[in-house]
C-alpha cells in the first residue's frame, strides 16, 4: 500500500472503539488507534489526508477520562491527519472549541508541511475576538503524521558521562553544517549532517563529550516576524513536543525525521558524545489569546496558566498569565500539562535515545499559582521518575520576571546554567571587576550558589557565551548591539552586553587590534574551560565566529547564525588554545573535581588544596582580596593528593598546577612562591608569547607575566 493511504479514496473506513492510551496515534499492522485528550469538548474528529490533499472526516464515538478516541483499520505510517473538535465557543470563560480549524495532535511523533499565515488560521473573527472565524484552517496548516517507532538501535546505550567529566557544546542543528564543504551539499543542515564524521571527528577532536541542540521540536515562526520576511531561526517556539522538527531532515517530513534524528542519535553515541536536547515546555507557539488556534487552545485551553476567569465585559487579552515573554504559559500544575511533559521527556530518552535536557526558562515550569515553588509537581515527579532522575537535567533558571530569577535554587539532581559565572568572567577580562574576590569564587565552582544545599561544584553550567547574546569574538570586537537586520529598529536584544571594543567598534585589519582581540578570545576560552563546574561552549566560539555585533540572532537564518567553516576566517590560535584547555581538564583530574576546595590540606603535612596567590609570591590576605585595583591572581591546584577518592576508595595523586590570570592592561610582575611540596614545573598552556609552552620553572623565580594573559604551569 502507498505511504499516506489508507484505502481508495472516498471509501470510509469504520472507526472502532479503540482505547484511551497511549494518547497520540498508535500504529499497529490491523489499525491506528487515535487518542487526544479535550474533556470540555462535544464531539471529535479524526481528519486523515491523502497525498492529493483530500480529506475524511472521521468522528470519534468513545470518550474516557476526558480522552477521545478510537481506531481506524488500515492506515498506514507516513499517513497526515489532525483533530477537529467541536464545543463551547465562549473565549471569556477559556473555551475556545471551533471545528473549523484542524489542530496538530498535542502527541503526534512527527508533523508534515508548513504553516502559511492566514486569517483563517484565528479561531476568531480578526478585529473581533469575542465572533468565531468560520474559514477552514485546513489548507493552511501542518498535519501530525502517522509515525512507524521500529528501528534497529544495535548495541546503542546511554553513556552517562559524570558531569564532572562532561563538557557541552551548545550547537544549531543547520547552522553547525549549512557552510561546511566535508559535510555533502544534501545533508548540509540537517540531522543526517550532523551524523557526519565532519563533524563528530571535529569535536572529539576538540574535547567535548556532549552537544546540546538547540530546540528540535516542531516549531513554526510567530506571525509577527514571518510578516517582516524572517524565520523563527533558534525554534523557541514549538508547537509539537513529541515530533523532531521536519525542516532538519535531509529524508523528508513524513515520519522519515524520526528514523533520520535516532540515526543522528545513534552516531553521536558511536563517536563518545551525549545528545543533550534545548526543550521549551514553558509556553507554545500558540502565543496570546490573540494567537492562532493550532492544536493545545483548541482542545482545552486551561493548557495555559490564566489570570483567572474573566467575566464577559473583562479584556479578552487579559485571561492569560504571561511569565515567558510569549504570549502565554503553560500550566505545569494543570494535570494534562504535566503528563504532556513528562510523557515527552520519557518518550525522548527511551524512544530517541536522547541522554540529557536543557529546560528553557525553568522557572515559568515551577509556578503554583503563579508563585516560584521548588517543591511543586514537575519537579518533585522528574526527580522521582526511574526513566528521567537518570537523565542530565540542567536548569535555565529564571523566566521573563524579576521573581523567576532563581540560580542557585533548583534541588538535586538539577545542574543550572550561572549567568553569574558569565558575567563576572566577562568584566574580569574587560578590567570592569571590582577586584577579583567575585572572580575567585567563579573559578572554584561558584561555592556560594551551590555549597550551602549540598550539591557540588558541577553544579554550575558555566558560560560566557549562549545562542543568546554575542559570540566570544563579538565580545571583544563591539561594545553595541547591531540588530537592525532583525527589523526591530534594533531595539531587541540585551543592552547589558558587558563587551569591550578595544578602542574601535566592529571588525578591523588593524594587527596589532586584531591581535588584542584573539588574545582576549582565548584568555575567556582557556578560563572558560579550566574552572572548576561543567564547561559549556557555544558553537564556533572556539574558532572565532562572529555574528557581526547581533547580538539576538533568533530570526537570522543566513550567514550571520551558520558557522563560517572556511580555514582564512578562523582564528586558529584561539582554537587551539582551547583545545589544549579541555585535553588538560581531560587528563588532570585535578582540574575538573567534584569536591569542594577546603583552602586546607588533604593529608596531614601536605599542601593545601586551593591556595590563592598574589603576583608577590605571598598567598591572598583579606586585603588583597579588598584590593578594587589588583587585576592578577594565581591559583594553586593541588594534586598530592586529591580530596575525591578513586572509584574503590582508593586515595588518588595527580599533578598540581598553578593557574595565573592577569587582565591588567599592564605586565606584572611575577615570583614563583617558595614552598616544601612543588619545586618545579613548566608551562602546558599560555597566551603569553613571552612564556610559551614548555618554559622551564622552578620555585622563587621572578617572571614577567604579560598583560591580559593566561598562564598555566604544571609540576614536572
């Protein structure tokens, strides 16, 4: 039988009873069982799509537990189909029911076509939100697709990296191979892209065990920014939690980006690297009131948190209560919400392989009430969940509020991205830190975060750059946003940029300027990489990627988000530099502890194992820690031995290092301290030429330590 078919056209097929799980469709060789959970609703409908266009309409006669459902003999996988529901048409109470829109199912494991903005796709009269739109949505929106779940794993299993062993790089499905010339020109930009040795050689070449992609559910672009010509680039904006979104795959949209994204999957594990997913259950593409009806407000509104019922003469755009900046939010109190997401989750670690999770906007997720909760439902459930607790879990913590800022927050197993750790990394190296008390704190794993509740310094997801914001290389080449391309009269994207030109705005062939500029790139890189917490690299910082001073590239699906692969724009110095960060953090447990430093010794008589270090040579006094002009501090690692014991309790050794960091405009002067333990060493990374890799030291010699540089030395 042809994909997409289910028998000859115009022959209705007879729907039985069918059950009421799993929602979604089911397929099986003698029927498709259909399930989609509208409680409020009077009737249902299965609509299913031929490949001409051609639609049957049929009728769900059984409802359970507030799910419709049923199962229709001989539809085959690759089959398009969507829901019409009809009920109350009363938007002042939350119920939106109009039967003349198709509505993508909230399950559905894979979504064809594309979304054509229309009147038509508004389940109200447009000017009139209280008149229901009686046009027919269907020739403008996506269909669900039947989807086929066999596929052959092999050996394929979780790799379960420690976190103190993990190291992220946050990457864009299309934009990591839309320019790569070794990727082959069909699959550039795709799933089936990424599954190239292209790319998963280059990043084991490069030292990361993980790559977090960002969004691949389904998503559509808002109305607002397809009318200015733009796409929703980034894809926070999903409107299918279960299916992989369609336009990545090289194979096609009809359940063949299923088979295509577990082959990426499959690959990734093959190469050593996890598969860490940016989701956004937090709102839907469904946005304001005044949004299109797509699938979740046309089956039961109360999908989205309200600001309570209002009454029939209340503002018809007030009734929804917005913490993500979207246009609403979704209601993980509300009983389906969360079996939605936690189904979701589930479905995407067994079925899809997927190891771990990036939860955007977090906090909008843990409202009860519209209140912050950190022991509500969501949460209390992943945690307690055999399939998920085992699953990377990393929190963005805030939301679009000033009460939803909650770094440090989030209960175990949760790990959080530190926009602190951002923040003071990026004024230490722009000489706006008070002093590097803050700094200090940062470099050891952020302990007055994560200490006081028992977690460890992994806790910390630590970034100086995201897909949000500017790349390294712009951080350090423009102090203004440059967004006018996003047609916003450049007034979107954060203002707090904490960047520094270097004295002239934008690129330049200036070499001494340039030289700066990579030298300041890899002094973030390099102390990006060697803190103690979990490092995440946002995709082609590394090499010097520049977005030409964007710095809220979410609409700009061209040359300004892809990675420019070619060798004459990249800045190889900087990619080296961290190279050889991650391969030391790799092989030096030392550096990548999940203990917390004490400042004391690990064994009776030995050294300590964190010891800060002024350039004099003199371990750190509570003035110098006070002192808002001292640019330059050492870090004394200690590996004789280590605090975290091996895996059979054995006590572990490894090399000490002392790390220095000087952000100075200015050389400093640098001693070698005397001590009993660690008498010589030598340099294994620098970014100053004056000591370069492989320099000879030993205790009490007097250095010259450049300006704006990192140095690491080792004992040998």
């Amino acid at each position: 039988m042809t994909p997409g078919l289910w028998r000859s056209r115009g022959e209705r097929a007879p729907v039985w009873p069918g059950r009421n799980w799993p929602l979604g469709s089911t397929w099986s060789e003698e029927s498709t069982n259909f399930a989609v959970y509208a409680p409020r609703a009077t009737a249902a409908w299965v609509c299913l799509f031929d490949d001409e266009g051609g639609e049957q309409r049929h009728r769900l006669t059984e409802q359970a537990l507030g799910i419709w459902h049923g199962a229709i003999p001989a539809v085959t996988p690759g089959t398009r189909y969507g829901y019409r529901v009809a009920g109350p048409w009363e938007p002042e109470q939350g119920m939106r029911f109009n039967p003349n829109k198709l509505l993508l199912d909230p399950f559905g494991r894979a979504v064809s076509g594309d979304l054509t903005v229309d009147p038509a796709i508004f389940g109200y009269v447009l000017g009139d939100p209280s008149a229901m739109d009686t046009h027919d949505s269907a020739p403008y929106v996506q269909r669900s697709v039947v989807v086929d779940d066999r596929f052959d794993w092999g050996d394929d299993k979780p790799l379960r990296y420690r976190w103190r062993d993990s190291v992220i790089y946050e990457m864009h499905v299309k934009g990591m191979t839309k320019l790569h010339d070794r990727v082959p020109e069909e699959l550039r930009g795709t799933y089936a892209g990424l599954a190239t040795p292209a790319v998963t050689d280059y990043l084991k070449d490069l030292g990361v065990t993980a790559v977090e992609l960002l969004p691949v559910h389904q998503f559509v672009s808002e109305p607002s920014v397809t009318e200015r010509g733009l796409t929703n680039y980034w894809g926070y904006n999903s409107i299918g939690f279960f299916a992989p979104h369609h336009a990545y795959s090289a194979s096609g949209d009809r359940g063949q980006q299923v088979t295509e994204f577990k082959q990426m999957v499959r690959s990734f594990h093959e190469a050593g690297l996890e598969v860490i997913l940016d989701v956004v259950y937090n709102h839907t593409a469904e946005a304001g009131p005044l949004g299109p009806t797509l699938s979740f407000r046309g089956l039961d509104d109360r999908f989205y948190c309200r600001t309570g019922e209002s009454g029939p003469g209340a503002p018809f755009q007030d009734t929804y209560w917005d913490v993500t900046g979207c246009g609403n939010t979704v209601d993980a109190s509300n009983r389906y919400a969360l079996r939605l997401i936690l189904d979701s989750l589930r479905y995407w670690v067994t079925e899809m392989h997927v190891d771990g999770f990036r939860f955007d906007l977090m906090s909008a997720l843990t409202r009860v009430h519209h209140r912050v909760d950190m022991d509500n439902h969501l949460l209390m459930a992943i945690g307690q969940d055999p399939v998920l607790r085992h699953a990377k879990l990393i929190a963005e913590p805030w939301d679009a509020s000033m009460d939803g800022y909650r770094v440090g927050e989030f209960p175990p197993p949760w790990v959080e991205w530190n926009d602190q750790y951002r923040d003071e990394i990026r004024d230490f190296w722009r000489n706006h830190s008070p002093g590097i008390r803050t700094v200090a704190t940062r470099l050891a794993g952020s302990s007055d975060l994560y200490l006081d509740d028992g977690r460890s310094p992994y806790a910390s997801i630590n970034f100086v750059t995201a897909h949000d914001g500017f790349t390294v290389r712009d951080l350090v080449s423009y102090e203004q946003k440059h967004n006018e391309a996003n047609g916003e009269d450049n007034r979107d994207g954060t203002d707090n940029n904490r960047a520094w030109n270097h004295g002239a705005e934008g690129e330049t062939d200036d070499p001494a300027l340039l030289g700066v500029r990579r030298r300041q790139t890899a002094n973030m890189m390099a102390t990006l990489c060697l803190s103690n917490g979990v490092p995440m690299i946002t995709a082609g910082d590394e090499r010097g990627r520049t977005q030409r001073g964007n710095n809220n590239a979410y609409a700009q699906d061209n040359e300004t988000s892809w990675i420019d692969w070619r060798p004459d724009d990249a800045w190889l110095d900087v990619y080296e530099i961290t190279k050889t960060a991650l391969r030391l953090r790799r092989e030096h447990p030392a550096l990548r502890q999940r203990h917390w430093f004490e400042g004391r010794p690990t064994i009776r008589g030995g050294p300590k194992d964190l010891a800060w270090l002024h350039p004099s040579g003199r371990e750190m006094t509570g003035d110098d820690w006070h002192d808002p002009n001292l640019r330059a501090v050492g870090m004394f690692v200690s590996g004789a031995p280590l605090r975290s014991p091996g895996p059979r309790g054995e006590q572990q050794a490894d090399k000490s290092f002392m790390l220095w960091f000087n952000s100075d405009w200015l050389p400093q002067r640098l001693t070698i301290p005397e001590n009993d333990w660690v008498q010589a060493g030598e340099v294994v990374l620098s970014t100053d030429f004056r000591l370069p890799v492989g320099t000879q030291i030993k205790a009490g010699d007097r250095l010259a330590l450049g300006r704006r540089t990192v140095v690491v030395f080792r004992e040998v």
